[in-house]
C-alpha cells in the first residue's frame, strides 16, 4: 500500500452545472499536497466528495486501499472553509466536543497546540476574530490523529502572524503515514510547504506535478507555473 | 528564512547550513536539531528538509548516526572544501555581475581597491 488517497474519473453535476468532470488524483503517504484554482473550480466540491457530503455522479475514491465507506470518517480530519462549531461553545467545550466525536482526538495534543497558537480555552467562539478562530480550527484539525488532513482554505483572509503559526502547524503533524490535501488560492503563502500541486478549473484537472519538479526542470515558481497554466486555458 | 521559490528549496537549505558551518554558527561536531524540527525552522516540509539532509551527508558536511542524531562533520579537509568553494562561487557571481554591467576586468580590480580603502 503506496498511496494514501486515490481518486478515480470523479464527476458531479449540480443541475446542469458541470462541477467536477473527470477528475483523477493520487496522494502518497507523507506528502503535502496543494489542490489550487480560482474561485467556483470545484476544490470545495472535491473535498466534501472525499468526506462524503456531497455523492459523486461518477467516479471512486480510496483510501489507503480501502473504497470510502461509513468508517472512513474517522481515518479523516477536515477542516471547512465556513465555521462549524456551535455559536454558544466556548474553545474548550469544542474541544470536549471533538473528544467524543473522534477516537482518534489527543486530548495533550490538543492542550500543546492551544499553548503554541495562543488560543484561550475559555474563550467564546462567537467572539473569536477571525485569526483566531481559524487557528481554533486548525488546533481541533490537527489534535486528531487522522490518516488524511483535508483542509479548505486554512490560511484565508487572516493576518501573517496567525497564517504563519497554522503553516507550522500543518508542518509539525506531518509524519511518514499521514497526508494532507490543502485547498487555496493563495499560492505564494503555500509555496515553500507544498510537495505537490494539482491545478483545477471550472472542474477540470488542468496540470499536476511535483513542487521541486517545477522548480527544477521547469526552472519557475509554483506562482509563475500556475499563472502559465491558468492564462492558457 | 526567505526563500527564491524558482531555486528547488533544498538546494537553498544546503547552503544556508553551508554558510552556518562556516559562520561559525554552527560548529565542527556540533549535533544538529531533528529533521522534523529543522522542516518546522525553515518552514518547509519534511520531505525538503529530508533531501537537503541527505544531499549535505553525501557531500560529507553532515554525517548521521543512527538513533543519535546528525553532526557538523569534524573532517577539516571537508570544511576547507566548502570554503574553498563557497568563495569560488562568490566571486563568480561577482564577476559576472560586474562584466554584465561592462567593466573591463582591470576596471574591476580598480574598483576592489577602491573599496577596500574607503
């Protein structure tokens, strides 16, 4: 078993909106993957297929050599790119909250990275700013000992402090076993953690390659590499 | 650290510790963090900061014991090496800076003097 996520002819129509069309995908273990595009290419809709939130057309996914079944869940950590939690809770009633939901939940873990992002416990989570909560949300993401880390835009719209403090985060989860599958559009924040890129548009796989591949024989950017391929569309 | 992302990343990582080792900053037999604790430092990922290692072992600049963790090499021929060169490279940057900007070589030498007295 060499990949941890592989994803096969994926398809999906919302109505006669074409939302993903045939789209292939392969993770290895301990890789940090980059799935990138503009807005309304269809990253979101991948990451809810993989979670089983939204039911392909068409297509198969599998994951660590098992098809997605009603198990996969809890070998799954994802991260929305909306607030999930319950208005009334505080940080550590969603933290209890994670706990029961997920076996794999590290209650120490959790503890070590509220300290390292400065995230208060008894805060409430209706008042949180924003930085704050999406390092709320990456503390309760990376507390779980999962297989796959799906994350849906962990870096949007915060300041640079807060972004560069969830980039250490996902760099220190990682280890030999795990993967993650990160969807942005801020390429340039992402360039030195990403092993792998995939470019998406209007549901299309455009272009994937490696991170040092497209530094070493292209001799670009990641950023120049994705403007080339998006201006050609 | 800032890094040129059209250079490949570990490239970039192998000379910064190059340049440690010879700043000082880094001493001879000195035990260097983890290789996750490095990816964590630069901010890269573990399979970057994994090639830079193994690239800086091959070349003898570092050498790993299994279990321990890895270390400055205490070798001074390999150290001279380095040196040798990382002086070598910058003054081919140099010179190829200054001639592109269309010194003649004796202009330059001129202008090494003149800075050194100022």
């Amino acid at each position: 078993m060499n990949t941890n996520l592989n994803i096969f002819g994926l398809t999906k129509s919302f109505g006669s909106q074409l939302a993903l069309d045939d789209v292939h995908m392969e993770i290895q273990p301990g890789r940090i993957a980059g799935l990138m595009g503009p807005n309304g290419a269809g990253k979101t809709t991948i990451l809810k297929t993989i979670m089983q939130i939204v039911k392909p057309d068409a297509g198969n996914i599998i994951l660590n050599g098992i098809p997605l079944n009603h198990n996969s869940r809890q070998e799954i950590a994802y991260l929305p790119d909306h607030n999930h939690l319950f208005k009334w809770m505080r940080v550590r009633d969603a933290i209890a909250y994670y706990r029961d939901m997920f076996v794999d939940f590290d209650s120490e873990k959790s503890k070590e990275l509220c300290d390292f992002l400065k995230i208060d416990p008894q805060a409430h989570v209706r008042t949180l700013p924003s930085g704050m909560l999406e390092r709320t949300l990456i503390m309760l993401t990376f507390s779980r000992k999962a297989k796959l880390y799906l994350l849906d835009e962990p870096i949007g719209g915060i300041d640079p402090l807060a972004r560069q403090k969830i980039l250490q985060t996902i760099l220190s989860g990682m280890n030999e076993d795990n993967s993650v599958l990160l969807a942005t559009h801020l390429v340039n924040e992402v360039e030195t953690i990403l092993d792998d890129v995939f470019f998406l548009d209007k549901g299309c796989l455009l272009a994937s390659d490696s991170a040092e591949n497209i530094r070493e024989q292209r001799g670009k950017s990641i950023m120049e590499y994705y403007l080339e391929v998006f201006e050609n569309v | 650290m800032n890094f040129n992302p059209t250079i490949p990343i570990y490239l970039q990582i192998m000379d910064s510790i190059k340049k440690d080792v010879l700043s000082g900053a880094l001493t001879a037999g000195e035990r260097l963090d983890s290789v996750r604790g490095l990816a964590v430092k630069f901010g890269v990922n573990l399979n970057t900061m994994q090639r830079a290692c193994s690239e800086l072992e091959r070349e003898g600049v570092i050498q790993t014991q299994r279990g321990i963790g890895s270390f400055v090499t205490q070798d001074k021929s390999i150290l001279k090496a380095l040196e040798r060169e990382m002086v070598d490279q910058k003054v081919k940057e140099f010179l190829e800076e200054m001639r592109s900007a269309g010194l003649t070589d004796k202009e330059i030498l001129t202008a090494i003097e003149k800075g050194f007295k100022k």
